[in-house]
C-alpha cells in the first residue's frame, strides 16, 4: 500500500478524512459481503440493503463535515459517479497504472473553491461480482433500471473507481453554505 500527497495543508482535516474513507469503504466492503453465498438474484431491494448505504453515509460526511464525498468510476452505473473534471479523470489513470497505490490527495478547484481533494481507490472484491460481472450475467433490476449501465465485466481485483473528498480551503464558510441551501 503506498498514499502519496502532493501539497499537504490541513494535516488533521486530511487525517480524518482518510479515516472516514477508510471507514466509509470497510463499510461497502462489510455489507458486499452479505451477498456471499447467496443463491438468489440481487434485487433493487438488495441494492438498497448493501449500495445505498454507502451513498446515504457520503452524503452525511459531507454535510456533516463541509466536504464533498462522492464515488467516482469511468464504468458508472449512476451517472452521477462519472468523472466530475480533468483531475478525477487523471486520478482513475493512476490508480489504473499503479496498482498497489491506495490513495492520494491533490490541490483543486472546484466549484472556485481552492481546497485539497483526496482520492482512494476501491478495488472489485468477489461480492461485488452479483452486480458488476459480466454484462449478461447483471439482475434483471439492473437490466431494467439502468439501461446505459457502464459497470459490468469486472473481475475481483479490478479498479471498481474510486472516493472523492473535496476539502474546500474555507470549510466553515463551506458548511454554512450547505445549511443555508
């Protein structure tokens, strides 16, 4: 495992960040695993059992916290994951040439904020594959729902995406911006 940083401001914001990433994907990872040995196709009420819960805890880091948490992935189901600029489409290369690399953060922009966005990638594991092997294979709920579906044909080991955290340089005027909309 390496983590590499380009400008490190923030230490502590960035530690934490880390923390709750690698708490956020243990729990992708813990619930993926309650697919294992099951003989059952995945339904939408499996997704919401395993998938939306990952979403639901981003989405609370982020406004808990002033960040911007999100999934990004080149093969996306959602279209809402697909890379957000140049820097998310640069970090999903890397991960893709450096396999042992697990994260990374990097200064940006985003939205005209200046701030520091770390990325982790996040690796195909076995009970990813009810949902994400081959494409004839998917539930039929996927077939259904997600007719421009990207994500399918992987194999345990394989780049699934990776986490984005944007950690605007003016956190408080960040979190009060989130209230306020």
């Amino acid at each position: 495992m390496s983590f590499r940083s380009n400008e490190v401001c923030f230490p502590s914001k960035l530690s934490r960040a880390v923390e709750e990433i690698e708490n956020l994907d243990a729990m992708r990872s813990g619930l993926a695993a309650s697919l294992e040995g099951r003989t059952e196709e995945p339904t939408m009420q499996t997704m919401k059992e395993v998938c939306r819960p990952v979403g639901m805890r981003a989405m609370q880091l982020s406004q808990e916290n002033g960040w911007q948490v999100k999934q990004i992935a080149k093969k996306y189901r959602n279209p809402d994951h697909a890379p957000d600029n140049l820097h998310a489409q640069i970090a999903l290369a890397k991960f893709g040439q450096e396999p042992d690399l697990v994260g990374f953060w990097d200064r940006e922009t985003i939205n005209g904020q200046l701030g520091t966005r770390y990325y982790r990638r996040i690796n195909v594991e076995a009970s990813c594959l009810a949902c994400h092997g081959s494409k004839d294979s998917r539930p039929q709920f996927v077939k259904d729902n997600y007719p421009q579906d990207l994500a399918y044909n992987f194999h345990v080991g394989d780049l699934r995406g990776m986490y984005s955290v944007f950690i605007p340089d003016d956190v408080k005027q960040s979190i009060q911006d989130a209230v306020n909309s």
